[in-house]
C-alpha cells in the first residue's frame, strides 16, 4: 500500500468509526426517549 | 523551505484532499444504497397512516415508527441493489450504483442491508408494537424474495404483484398508532397498490431498452408498447374509482371525493394521451413517448397530493 492509499484508507476507516458512534450514541439517545414516552403512556 | 519539502508537503495536502473527497463519496454511495428517491414516498404515505388512525402517538414513537418504516424501506433497497448487481451493471439507469461500479463489495452491502432490515423491526417493535413490526418485516421480505428475487425476471406482471411491496408504508403506519387493522389502512394499501402498474408501465415504456438488454420481462418487452399503454388505461380506470372509496365509505368528506375525482380525471387524461400517442405499425412511439414521460411524472404528483388530501380533509373537516 503506498502512503496515499494508506492515508485514504486510515481517513475511511475513521470516518467509518465516527458514523458507527454517532448511530450507536444516537439510538441511544433514541432508546432514552422511547422509554420515556413508553412509561408517560402507561 | 526546500522544493522537495514543499513538493511533498503539496503531495500530502493533495492526498488528504482526495481522501476528503473520498470520505464524502463513500457515504453518498452507502446513502444512495437506501434508494433515496424511492424512500420519500415510503416516508410520506407512512406518515400519511400515522396522521389518519384515529390513536395519536406520542411524537417520539410516531418519529420513531417513521425513522423504522424508512430504514426499513432502505434496507429492502439495498438489499435489492445487491440481488440485482447483474442486471444494474448492463442497464444504463443503473450502471453507476455502487455495486456496480465497484465501490462497495456486493458482501457489505448485503450485510448492510440485513443489519438495518433487522434493526428496524426490532426498534419498531419495541417502540410501537409487534403487529407493526410483524407487518413491516413482511414487507421487506416480499419487496426483496417474493419481487426481487423471484417475480421480477420471470412474469410481465412482476410490479402488479410487487408493487404491494410499497402498499404497506400507511398501514404498518396506521397499525404502529393503533395496533390493529382496519378498513381505511387496507383501502390506502388498495390504492398505492393499483396505482404502481400505470406509474411503473409509463416508465418502462420510456425506458424499455434498458429493461430488454437486462433480459427482465417488463410488459413493454414481452407484450409490446401497444398492449403496456392498454393496461396503463386499464389499471388507471381501475384507481379512479379505488380513490373515491375513503369518501363514500365516510372516512372522509365530499371535499376530498372532489380532489380524488378531479385529480383521477386529469389522470385518466393523462393515461388516454399514453394510449393515443403517436406511433407506428409496431406501437413504437413516434413522440419519443413523451405522453409517457407526463404520465410517469403525473403519477408521482398525484398519489403525493391524493394523500396530502386524504389527510388535510380527515385531520380538518372529517
């Protein structure tokens, strides 16, 4: 792999990783509301 | 500062560049795996179900419910695009999807696809109901098994069948509010339903070739133009009265009977044009099927005012 590809492929795989945390953090976040909006309705 | 030094120092800031550039573009791809375009009508026409049910949902759930219903949509999309990488990569409307371009492996994208197909019924079970959930999940699988993989390259009456497959967005809306079925929800699943063959047949009219050259048995391939514009005025005489039923089975008020009689009119105009349109001996258009083009981008105005209608009139007057 020459450090072009290099850089291109560590800058994905980055921008992978932030996408995978922003999902997981917001379903989290969506999880907090649900439950929420689960128990104000019971 | 030496001109190797500026050199490289120029050829890592270009590099860095073109990773940005490949950065944006990788999520452009995994986005457009989701189908983007198709998903707007997926979108509306569920929130059209979760405003008409007579239970109103807490916000959450409801933006929850249509965040499901679009991913699950999206997943069905992907996983479409992967089944059908073969015939994407032949056909011009299609040959630049990411699969077959080559920028995401046919594997990921599978995967991509189940993980979110997965996701979202679970989510929209725990969130709303398991009805909801069941339904949607019935959904995917027949959008991707019962379409795509079996109906799509062996029958002419491929989107008849499958064109339930984007029936279902109002009623697992209206089930994922009340947690039942009623009339209402099956007559929008009615209408969505006889509406896809005219909307599909008008495009594929325009677009035949694509379809002929990846071998799939779209009607204008197997049965010929003539008969594909006969069956767009067929199935449109079908839908106009389909339309009218929300308001003479009291769902709604004469207002929104007039919008679906006027807007069934201008459809009916529009599909007559189709069937009139010049063309030769063969019924290959002379017009470049331009009433087709009209057609097509008719149909898609229509089912969105048609709903917003439904909508308006039960919220405000009904």
């Amino acid at each position: 792999m020459s450090p072009e590809e290099r850089v291109i492929f560590e800058r994905r795989r980055r921008a992978r990783n932030w996408a995978i945390l922003g999902a997981l953090a917001g379903l989290s976040v969506l999880f907090y509301f649900i439950s929420l909006a689960r128990l104000l309705r019971t | 500062m030496s001109d190797v030094t500026a050199a490289s120092m120029g050829g890592a800031q270009a590099s860095l560049d073109a990773s940005s550039l490949a950065g944006a573009s990788e999520v452009r791809d995994w986005i457009t795996l989701l189908k983007p375009r198709v998903l707007t009508l997926v979108v509306y026409t569920g929130i059209i179900g979760l405003l008409v049910a007579p239970v109103a949902l807490h916000p959450v759930l409801a933006i929850t419910a249509v965040l499901c219903i679009t991913i699950a949509a999206g997943a069905a999309g992907a996983m479409n695009m992967w089944y059908d990488r073969d015939i994407d990569a032949v056909m011009r409307r299609t040959i630049k999807r990411p699969i077959p371009a080559g920028r995401i492996s046919a594997d990921a994208a599978l995967t991509y696809g189940i993980v979110l197909a997965v996701g979202s019924v679970a989510l929209m079970g725990l969130a709303t109901n398991w009805l909801a959930a069941g339904v949607l999940a019935g959904s995917i699988a027949f959008y991707v098994v019962i379409y795509t993989m079996w109906l799509k390259r062996r029958t002419p009456q491929n989107i008849v069948i499958g064109g339930a497959a984007g029936a279902f967005p109002p009623l697992i809306g209206w089930i994922a509010a009340t947690g039942s079925v009623e009339a209402l929800p099956l007559v929008l699943f009615a209408i969505i339903f006889v509406w896809t063959p005219p909307h599909f047949w008008a495009l594929a009219l325009f677009a035949h070739a694509d379809y002929e050259r990846a071998g799939v048995p779209m009607l204008p391939v197997t049965h010929g133009a003539r008969e594909t514009r006969r069956q767009v005025v067929i199935y449109t005489v079908l839908l106009v009265p389909l339309t009218l039923v929300p308001w003479l089975m009291g769902f709604n008020t004469w207002v929104y009977g007039a919008v679906a009689a006027l807007l069934g009119a201008n459809f009916l105009r529009h599909a007559w044009l189709v069937w009139r349109d010049e063309q030769d001996e063969t019924g290959v258009s002379l017009t470049k099927d331009m009433p087709a083009k009209r057609c097509f981008k008719y149909s898609i105005s229509y089912l969105f005012i048609l709903f917003g209608a439904l909508a308006l009139d039960r919220l405000i007057l009904a």
